[in-house]
C-alpha cells in the first residue's frame, strides 16, 4: 500500500468517527458537550487536512501543503483544548500560539525556500507539542484508578509524539534528500499516514470511553444525591407522622377526656364525689396535655441544638418510684416482677439519706426518659420474668434497667438510633432515641449493654446537684382519687340490666376508661374495662362481650395484636364474633379505612357525644343466648393460656366425632373418644367437662345421656371462664434497700 492510499484510508476512518461522534453528541450531557463538540471539530479538520496532503502534485504544493498542515495544526489544538475543557479547565488562546506560528513558518518553507525536511521536522515538532500537552493535561486531572479511558488516551498521545520526534530526527539527518512524503521507497513515509489515523480511530474511541465513565461517574453522583434527597424526604415524612401522631393520639387522648367531661358533669347520673373525680381529671389531663406539647417543643430544640437547660435538683429515687407504680399494670399483665434496688452511699449521716439520689437534671425530662426505657425493658421482657433497676451512687448516680431478654443483633450498632426498631409492630424506634437524647441534654449519658446470655443493660447516668434539695413527701393528686378498678387490670361496672349491652373498653388511659365508663353507664351497660390489649384479650376469654371499644396505641399488646388474638380465640370456641370498635384518636378517613381492613368492625374517634354513642350502640347485635349457667372460672397457667384457644377448637372437633358415634352407637368408638377429653380436659384444669366425659365413658350405651352431655359440652366449651393462672411471687413493685 503507497502512502497515498494510506492517507485516503486515514481520512475516510477520520470522517466516519467523527460522524459517530457526532450522532452521538445529543446523548451526552451538557457539560462535556463543549469538549465533545472540539473533538469532533478537531477530528473533521486532521481528516480535511490529510486528504490535502494525499491530493498534493508538484504543481500544487505551493497550496495544498500550507492548507493541509494548517487544518492539521488546528485539529491537533482542539484536540487539546477538548481534554482541557473535559476537565473543565478555563479556555486560554494561547494553545492556538504553536499552530499559528508553525503555519507561518511552515509557509515561508513552501513559498520562499522549498526544503522539505525543515517542513517535516516543523509539522512533527508542532504535532508533539499538542499531543504531549493534551497527554499532560489528562493525566493532571486524573482522579480515579479506574479512569481506563482517560489513561487510553493519555498512552496514545505519548506514543503519537514519540513517533512524531523519530520522524522529525529521521528526515533531519537521513532524508535530507526526500522529494515528497508520499514516495513509497521510505518506510516511515508509509508509517505516517497510518500512525496520524490512530489519534482520529482508536483515540476518538478512547475520548467515548472517557465520555462514558464521565456519565457513570455524574449518574452514580446523582444516585447518592437521589439516595440522600429519599433518606431525607423519609425522615420528614417519619417526621411528620410523629407530629401527627403526637397530635392525633398522645395529644388528643387527654384533650378528649377533657372534652368529654362537662356532658357527665351536667349529667345527674353521678354524685357529687364522682363529679370532684371528674374534675380532678380534667385537671390532671390538661397537665398532661400541656407536658406533652412541652416535650415535643423541647425535643425538637434538642434536636436542633437550641435547648436551654436549666438545672434543678431532682431526687431520681421519687421519679423512678413513681414511673413503677404508673406501669405496674403493665407488667402485672405479662407477670413481671418490678424490682427496684437502692444500694445507699457508705458515707451518708442516715441509710436513708434522701439527698444521696439528687441529680442535677430537670424533673418532667427524668420521668420521660425512665418510663420510655422501662416501658421498653417490660415490653421486651419474657413473661413472669423480672425487670431490676439498680439505682447508685459513687461520683455519679446512675439508674440501670435490666432485663432478660437480647436486643436483636441488627439494632445493637444503632441502637440509639432515630426510627431504629425491629420487630415490634407499631414501633417507632423513637423511645430510645429520646431517652438518649434526654440523657445527653442534662449532662448524663446513656449507654447499653446485651448478649444472648445476660439479658439487656440500659444504664443512665446523671450528675449529682451539688446543693442537693430537701423534698416534701409525695401528695396523691386528684387523678389518684379515681375508682382504682378502672385504671388497673380488668374491672367491671354492673348495670342494673340484666339484658343490657356487654360492652368491654380497652384503652391504657385511665382517664378515658372513666370518661368512656359514665357516658355508657347512661345506656344501661354493663361494661368491663382493660388497661392493655393483653387484659383485653385475657377478659375475652372469661366472658363474650357484645361490644369491645378497643385502643390501637397500648404497651405489652397493642390494639392490632390485640383484635387478631380475640378473633382467633372466638373462632375456635365456636362463639359468636364480638362487635370490635377501633377507638382511636386518628380520624383520618384513610386510617378508619385500614381499621376496617385489618378485621374491626367500626371506627369510633376520641372524643365522641353521646349521640355518636347511641348510633353505634344501635349497630351492635345482642347476643341472641344470654349465658344463663354460671360454670366456675378455670385457671391455667400462663405458659398453657396461649394454646387455648387451638386446644378448645381440637375438643369441638372431638365432641362432633363423639356425637356422631353416639348417633350410629359405635360403643367403642365412643369410649374411645370420650376416654380422650376427658383426659386431656382434666390435664387443662377443665374439671367439670372431663367428670361428664368419664360418666359417657363409662355408660357408653346411654344414648340419652351421650346427646344431653354433648350438647352441654358445647355450651361449656363455648362459655367457661378462663383466667390466667398467676404463679408468680405477689408483684409489689419489689424495692430492696440496702447498702453496698
């Protein structure tokens, strides 16, 4: 192949590449279309220039040789300033400087004194200073490893000057006497067509390998700020679902029985002790109310860095005894033992000295912090198990909340964490999260400890106030006054009705229990009250009630969880379904719409008149059989209590094969089956039904009295009592005083 043809290959590759580039141009972003655009530019005028130089003849070469090296010059300097504006580099006018001036003096070579290897020696000298300078700029600006296009280039660029410099010595001292660039009897006039499609071929290739790791890197830049934007719109829409939970529920809960109360009080249904009860209430309520905007406000500082903490003089052995004797019935329902030891400081004038726990903190910010954990360390407790808090003194105080039960490895690196929950259904991850930020903001610390084998840590730790203070004793306040029975475990108030409604309140807020209680003992209810979804649950199992009022936000056993285990537990004893209402603070037509959906039957918001009441009540359906035998209350252990419900709905099963054997009098077979309830009755604490059981056994050819028992059977299944048997030590909220 001559030289000639070389060039014409050369340019047809050139025009081809910067035809791709240019249909290419559109996909690339806006800010390295400028750099595509030289290149292309670049590569158009080596293309135009080469196919100059392969069209020269003697008669031309007065033209074509200037023209064509000139067009080649100008390439070469957009090609530097591409990579230049690539890197975003300022443009600058003197890269033009070496193509200006090889053109002239490349010229005065032409036109005034023809030597032709002073013109090769000019034009290689000007192609390696802007591919040296192009291959320089590349690689100052390269960041990455991984730049594989980058480096590509910046290796073509070098090896183009390398080649540019050989030729400029070879003409300068062994082909002084050349003619042409196109004579084919020398080897390098053939390399030079080939080596000047390189830059135009594979280094056009390698520029869109460039383009290309550019547009990942902006892609994976623009993913992070996707993923930090969502991270960020995810904690404001967590945000404001907290907002709106603390106005929907935390908020609303006191203000609806603030609102409920002036129609009881105008109401002469109750007396004069009950409307001070009353009273005290609405106090106690707005208090609460009042605290809880406070805490949200200053959370919301301390979140911000603006709180400004004021220190008082808090004696954390009152506050932590008063967060106790407020969840006590919490862990009563999961049998926990509450167990509070005090070791005393040796140095104290007295054993009792109270100015040893007095922390240098302020009093409604140490009660959050306390309950948030211990509400926690009782949640995440095993049943009749023990939750132990160990308050001390040594240069600190510090509170530690222990109980047997390991946080999940997932959540011990983040265990602090905002939103970090696992598990627990309704949880927000915001506990914890406040509790250390309670902690942090009064100079304490918080800091956690579990394994698998030791159980769960928490430990708070505060600065003793220096002055210590001397406090009154605890006064009961009015909220204290309440009927007991409505705020603790299960309680009943009785209606002077013997066919009025069945009506059970589920709600962790005494308050609204009280409020709830009076506005249906108007309608002549009989009604029960719980004060979590697990008491809840447990008062189903001793009775049916016509209509269940059910809370969704409760510690030990939500609302959710709560209405799945009454479902599950009617169903198997073959009871007629309750008509289960979501009472709920939350009046979004969207959360009384997935209310339904979950299982509940209607939608009741707090507060809510009498005339809402009476509507609902009206939608509720009587029990058609009242239950008329009183059978006597069975009690099983807590550990059998959970299987109930599956092991009445086998004996239903049982008791049908039995009727049926009786019906075709298979004496054996009704041995058989009457020989398995009443055994596995007896193991259950059933004793009434397995006695009957034994007399079928054992008169197995007594028709009449086979069908009477079964039918008596089914109603007892359907109706017995059942309460959980509680072995535990008596729970008191245990507290050991003692010294180290």
């Amino acid at each position: 192949m001559d030289p000639r043809t070389a060039f014409i290959l050369t340019t047809t590759f050139a025009l081809l590449n910067g035809a791709i580039l240019g249909l290419l141009h559109r996909g690339l972003s806006t800010a390295i279309r400028p750099a595509a655009a030289d290149w292309r530019i670049g590569t158009l005028l080596a293309a135009g220039g080469t196919i100059l130089l392969a069209a020269q003849s003697p008669e031309s070469v007065w033209l074509l040789i200037p023209v064509g090296n000139a067009f080649i010059f100008w390439g070469l300097a957009l090609y530097w300033r591409s990579v230049r504006r690539f890197d975003h580099l300022a443009d600058t006018n003197w890269i033009f400087a070496p193509t200006v001036i090889a053109t002239l003096v490349l010229t005065y070579f032409t036109w005034v004194d023809s030597v032709l290897w002073i013109r090769v020696v000019i034009a290689a000298l000007t192609w390696s200073i802007a591919l040296a300078s192009s291959a320089i700029s590349l690689l100052r600006q390269r960041q990455l490893s991984h730049d594989i296009g980058r480096f590509t280039l910046a290796v073509i660029l070098f090896l183009l000057t390398a080649f540019m410099l050989i030729r400029a010595v070879y003409f300068a001292f062994w082909m002084r006497d050349a003619n042409s660039i196109l004579a084919s009897d020398h080897l390098i006039n053939l390399l030079t067509p080939l080596s000047a499609s390189i830059l135009p071929v594979i280094g056009t290739t390698a520029f869109l390998v460039m383009c290309s790791e550019r547009l990942r890197g902006e892609l994976a830049l623009r993913a992070r700020e996707l993923d930090q934007k969502n991270i960020a719109l995810v904690q404001a829409h967590r945000a404001r679902e907290d907002a709106e939970r603390i106005a929907r529920h935390d908020l609303k809960t006191p203000l609806a029985s603030i609102a409920a109360t002036p129609a009881l009080l105008r109401s002469d249904a109750i007396d004069d002790s009950e409307k001070e009860a009353l009273l005290g209430m609405i106090e106690n309520a707005a208090t609460r109310a009042l605290n809880m905007v406070n805490l949200s406000l200053d959370l919301y500082r301390m979140e911000n860095g603006n709180y400004q903490f004021e220190a008082q003089a808090v004696d954390l052995h009152e506050v932590t005894k008063t967060v106790m004797e407020d969840l006590r019935v919490h862990a009563e329902s999961k049998h926990l033992q509450l167990r509070l030891q005090v070791r005393w400081p040796t140095d104290l004038s007295t054993p009792t000295d109270r100015q040893a726990f007095v922390a240098r903190a302020q009093a409604a910010l140490c009660y959050s912090c306390i309950a948030n954990l211990l509400k926690n360390a009782i949640e995440a407790a095993s049943d009749h198990s023990c939750v132990t808090l160990v308050l001390q003194r040594e240069h600190i105080i510090s509170l530690s909340l222990h109980n047997d039960a390991a946080v999940p490895i997932a959540l011990r690196s983040c265990f602090f964490e905002k939103y970090a929950t696992q598990g627990k259904e309704g949880g927000t991850g915001l506990g914890t999260y406040s509790s250390h930020l309670l902690a942090k903001v009064q100079g304490g610390d918080l800091r956690m400890e579990t394994s698998d084998l030791n159980g769960t840590t928490v430990t708070l730790t505060l600065a003793p106030h220096a002055t210590g203070l001397s406090l009154p004793p605890r006064q009961q306040n009015h909220a204290d006054a309440m009927d007991s029975t409505v705020s603790r475990g299960i309680s009943s108030a009785n209606s002077s009705t013997p066919t009025a409604l069945q009506i059970l309140v589920v709600d962790d807020d005494s308050y609204n229990c009280k409020v709830i209680a009076n506005q249906l003992l108007v309608f002549q209810c009989q009604i029960t009250s719980a004060s979590n979804g697990r008491y809840g649950w447990q008062a189903t199992l001793q009775y049916r009630f016509d209509l269940i009022l059910m809370d969704l936000e409760m510690p030990v056993m939500n609302g959710i969880e709560a209405l799945k285990a009454i479902r599950a537990t009617q169903a198997a004893r073959g009871q007629a379904p309750s008509f289960i209402v979501a009472f709920s603070s939350d009046d979004a037509i969207a959360s009384h719409a997935r209310f339904i959906e979950l299982g509940f039957d209607y939608c009741l918001s707090k507060p809510s008149s009498a005339l809402t009441i009476a509507k609902l009540l009206q939608q509720v359906p009587l029990a058609l059989n009242r239950q008329e035998k009183h059978w006597k209350t069975v009690e099983i252990h807590s550990h059998l209590l959970v299987d109930v419900a599956a092991f009445l709905s086998s004996r239903l099963q049982l008791i049908e094969e039995l009727s049926s054997a009786n019906a075709l009098q298979e004496l054996s077979k009704i041995r058989s089956v009457a020989h398995k309830l009443s055994g596995s009755f007896a193991m259950y604490g059933f004793m009434w039904a397995a006695d009957l059981c034994q007399q079928i056994e054992l008169h197995p050819d007594d028709a009449q009295l086979a069908a009477n028992a079964i039918l008596d059977l089914i109603q007892y299944v359907r109706e017995v009592p059942i309460i959980e048997l509680n072995t535990n030590m008596p729970n008191d909220n245990m507290i050991n005083q003692g010294s180290n």
